[in-house]
C-alpha cells in the first residue's frame, strides 16, 4: 500500500471544528446546526486541544445540576474537554496506524509536527477506500 495520510485527509478548511474559548451554550448550538455528534476543538493558535461530543456536554449537565443557564453562556467549552479522548496522529504515521486509530474513534485528528491541526481522517473514508481496492486485499 503507497498510501499515506494526505491520501485521506479531509483538511481544516473543509471541517467543521470549535475554538476552545467559546461558551457551553454556543459550543452546543453550533453542534446542532452542523448536526455532528462530534467535533474537533482548537486553540487561537490553531493547536489541537481535543474532541468533544455531545455526550460531554450531556454528562457534564448531569454532574453539575445546579447549573444555570447563564452559566453556560460565560463558561468555555475548554473545561469540558476530556484529555485522553481522540488523539491524534502526526501528520507522517504510517497508514496501518492511522487505520488501528480509526477502529477507535469516528474521525482521526491530523496534526503536524508542532500539534497545529491540519485536518482529520475519517472511518467513512478508510472504510470506503478499503471496499473500492477490496480485490487488492483478498486472497484468491
């Protein structure tokens, strides 16, 4: 397989992704519009920060219900962001690690080699690329 990375990239400027430094409530509501159920969060600098889902922010109401609200307008979607959750991959892993991370996870972050977010690789387009080269593959 020649393929790398850039074979699958779908890059930053044809995802939709969240600045860490908005509200809860705004956060959620561009969630809605765009209808993904997930999304890349980045910093000003354009450093990946993490994934968040709307289950963060359910899980987070659950936790907190004494919350307001208000609150949601002036908190920041930061303090909601789990750690450990979709990391991402640099930009030159080998294909047969991208494809292990996307058993993993929806999409697969791509970051280069200063952690600024370049794009993401989805499950949908290895999934796809696997069925358009299936004979490759297959033992006759």
């Amino acid at each position: 397989m020649q393929e790398n990375v850039f074979f699958f990239l779908k890059t930053k400027n044809s995802v939709k992704y969240l600045y860490d430094n908005i509200s809860v409530e705004d956060g959620l509501a561009l969630m809605r519009k765009h209808k993904y159920t997930a999304m890349p969060i980045i910093n000003k600098e354009g450093v990946y920060v993490g994934t968040l889902t709307e289950g963060d922010f359910l899980w987070y109401l659950l936790d907190h219900p004494s919350i307001h609200k208000e609150d949601l307008e002036q908190m920041e979607i930061r303090e909601l962001i789990r750690g450990d959750f979709t990391p991402p991959v640099q930009i030159d892993v080998p294909v047969d690690q991208l494809f292990a991370q996307s058993l993993k996870q929806n999409f697969v972050p791509v970051v280069d080699d200063r952690q600024i977010f370049i794009g993401i690789v989805t499950r949908q387009s290895i999934i796809q690329y696997l069925m358009n080269n299936a004979d490759k593959y297959i033992q006759q």
